[in-house]
C-alpha cells in the first residue's frame, strides 16, 4: 500500500491535486510523469525521507508499489 506521505510527495512534484496511485501504478501511466519529472520526484522523495538511492536501485524500479518498498526498506522500522 502506498503511503500518503509518498504519494503527495510525488503527486507535488508532477503539479497533480490528486491522481489514483497503487502498488501497480508506472510512470507511464501518470499524467506529466517523464524523464525529467522521474529525477525530480526521486530527488523528492530522497529529501522528503532523508534518504539516498543508489543508481542501481532506481533503474531496477518498475512501479510505485517497489519505490515505496525501496522507501521501507531505507527508512527501517517506525
């Protein structure tokens, strides 16, 4: 399930009041969400989180569901 905090961080980013965003949801799908959008957004999240994303671990990113999981993963247990 994708966090709030996640999505408006992305939905900010790409200028969206709202946009229906799941696990499954890819950047293709979303209005707006390009490739320079996609670097905008990773920025965004890795200041909105205090994290860092390796390359590696962004290029291997399919949807939204896995950059959450990423995000999880970074930030250990609340």
């Amino acid at each position: 399930m994708i966090a709030d905090r996640l999505k408006k961080t992305i939905l900010r980013q790409l200028e969206l009041d709202d946009w229906e965003v799941t696990d499954e949801t890819t950047a293709s799908e979303v209005p707006g969400w390009d490739s320079l959008s996609h670097v905008k957004i990773i920025t965004a999240v890795e200041s909105e989180y205090k994290i860092r994303f390796q390359t590696m671990e962004i290029i291997r990113l399919k949807n939204i569901g896995q950059l959450q999981s990423l995000v999880d993963k970074k930030i250990g247990p609340g």
